[in-house]
C-alpha cells in the first residue's frame, strides 16, 4: 500500500528556511517520480518541484524547480530513508499554503518538467497524494 506522509511545515518569518520531509512506503522510490505542490486558501494547487530517475542514464537524477522557487528551493531524496526532502530557504509570503507529496511510478518519456506540468487532457501525472503540511510565511 502507498503510503506518503509530509512533515516539517511551521510557522516562519520572511527569509527564513524550512525543510519538509515526504516518509514513503509500499513502494521503491529510487524507481518512482515524487512532486511537491502548493495549495493556498483559494487557489489552485501548483507545482513546486519535482524529481524523477533520468530517462537515459538510470544513475542520474532529473529536476524540475517552478520559477518563482528556483535558486531558493532544493528538491533531493534518501532512498535508504526512503524520503524525499524540500528544502527551502529565503521564504517569502507567497510561499505560504499547504505543501503536499506525490508519487507516481515510473512513466515512458516522462520527465521532471512533464511531472511537475498538468497533463494536456486536465489533471496531474500523479496518481498517489499526501495529506499535506502547512507552511506559513510571515511579512
């Protein structure tokens, strides 16, 4: 059963850092796609960053960071803790929602960027969901 659960999420002022982590199991993550997105009140979610095996060199690993969190955020994994890692620093106000973890297993000629994009018939690439960590950005 896949199961993934986030956690780190808190209260911070603008600029500070935080790190959230997605624990997975039921699955193998070194062979699975995993994606952070935000929802704020209101909002539509949004990808923030995704990771995925290279398709060409299985040994690499492909990233995908949303603009407004490039060169702030830092997406990784643990494979033996089987968590992948958000970190992310210089947090702004806009940063605020609820983050949550997604995993798919491994798709033909699917990259990070088509992970971290909807597909062209409506939805997401990702099929199992976390129950989400709130992070909150103070001015």
């Amino acid at each position: 059963q896949v199961q993934l659960v986030e956690s780190g999420g808190g209260l911070v002022q603008t600029g500070g850092s935080l790190t959230l982590s997605c624990a997975t199991s039921g699955f193998q993550l070194h062979w699975w796609a995993v994606g952070w997105f935000r929802q704020a009140p209101g909002r539509e979610r949004v990808a923030v960053s995704c990771i995925n095996m290279d398709g060409t060199d299985r040994l690499k690993i492909d990233t995908y960071y949303a603009d407004s969190v490039k060169d702030r955020f830092i997406i990784y994994r643990d494979d033996a803790k089987k968590t992948v890692y958000l970190q992310m620093h210089n947090l702004k106000p806009e940063d605020t929602g609820v983050y949550y973890c997604a995993a798919q297993p491994p798709l033909t000629y699917t990259s990070s960027f088509d992970y971290c994009h909807p597909k062209p018939e409506g939805g997401w690439f990702f099929d199992y969901w976390g129950r989400g960590t709130q992070v909150t950005v103070s001015s």
